[in-house]
C-alpha cells in the first residue's frame, strides 16, 4: 500500500520561482518516491505531497530530505 508525506513551505517574497526551480518535476530521485506534486496553497505557501510505495520507503528517505 502507498504510503503519503506533505511537508508545507514558506518561500520568501519574490522567491517563488527559484522555489519552483529547484523542487519541481524530476529534482527529487529518493529511491521509492512514486510521485511527488507540490500544491500553492497561499501567497507564498506551498505544500509538497510524496506518494511513496510503502511505509518503508518514506522511512528510509527520511534522513535524506
């Protein structure tokens, strides 16, 4: 069964795109991570949300993200 994480992010005024830059599409490669889709949820706020394929996967990445 999949296993979720979200983290959420506060980026700077004026930082969102170099935010975007370096954590969008293809930048992270834990081994496990399905998929990971990040969320605007403000001015400034973003939620990161990873599907991982198991409970194992998210818990071996942990030290790494």
């Amino acid at each position: 069964m999949s296993a979720f994480n979200i983290v959420r992010f506060h980026v700077k005024p004026g930082m969102d795109r170099q935010f975007l830059e370096a954590h969008g599409p293809g930048k992270a490669k834990w081994p496990g991570l399905k998929k990971g889709v990040i969320i605007k949820t403000g001015e400034g706020a973003y939620c990161l949300i990873g599907e991982w394929v198991d409970d194992k996967a998210l818990a071996d990445a942990r030290s790494r993200m």
